[in-house]
C-alpha cells in the first residue's frame, strides 16, 4: 500500500482558510479599486470593480444569512 505525499486538504487547505471571510473583504478591495479607478479617471474600469464588489457583496448577504438559519 503506498501513502501519498501530499491530500488535497494538506495542499489547499491552509489556502482555503487564510481568507475567512474572502467575499466581504474581497468587496471591500474592489470598492477601493473602484475608488481609485473613477478618481484617476478610468471610468470604464469603475464601472466594472464596482459591479463585481456589488456581485460579492449579495453573495456574501446571501450566505451569511444561510448560515444564520442553518
């Protein structure tokens, strides 16, 4: 029987778990790259991380309030 050098829980886990909260703070870094974006005049570009951190921001909701019920 061999043992296998690497699981995947050793190989992704403490990269899974270094983001505790990945999806809120995720929005919050594309609200700031938005900011800065609109602020040194890459107006398309705003739009877009604004539209993603709007994206992370109701997933997050969303599984926050699921893990509340559940």
């Amino acid at each position: 029987m061999t043992i296998p050098l690497f699981s995947a829980a050793s190989v992704f886990g403490p990269a899974l778990q270094m983001g505790g909260g990945s999806f809120a703070s995720l929005a919050v870094v594309f609200i700031i790259l938005a900011i800065i974006a609109y602020v040194v005049g890459a107006r398309g570009i705003a739009g877009l991380t604004m539209r993603i951190a709007y994206i992370l921001i109701l997933i997050f909701i969303v599984l926050a309030i699921v893990s509340l019920i559940l």
